[in-house]
C-alpha cells in the first residue's frame, strides 16, 4: 500500500520519469505528489497511483 512517505519508482513507459525513484508526499484521490531529488535539483511532480510501484528501501 503506498502512503506519504513511501519510497516509490514510476513504472510507465510512456512517462520521461520512468524509472525514477522519489517519495510520496500526499495523495489527493487516484494521485500522488510524488519528490524527485536529484543532486542539485529537487522536483515535486502529480503522478498517478497506477503507474507507482512500492519500493523496499
């Protein structure tokens, strides 16, 4: 079950963050705000659930 704070990757193809791996920060219905960080930058992007995997950390 993915609840803020989970570690999560974004397995959609057709999406340029595929792959990546950030942390939930609040889910609002079928969508969750998800934080990318990355060295210098940090990106807070709406995601759907579906396309969200459950990392182990």
């Amino acid at each position: 079950m993915i609840l803020p704070g989970s570690t999560v990757q974004v397995a959609d193809p057709k999406s340029i963050y595929n792959g990546y791996r950030g942390f939930v920060q609040r889910i609002s219905g079928s969508n969750a705000a998800v934080l990318f960080e990355g060295g210098n930058w940090d990106k807070l992007v709406t995601i759907s659930l579906k396309t969200l995997t459950e990392v182990a950390v």
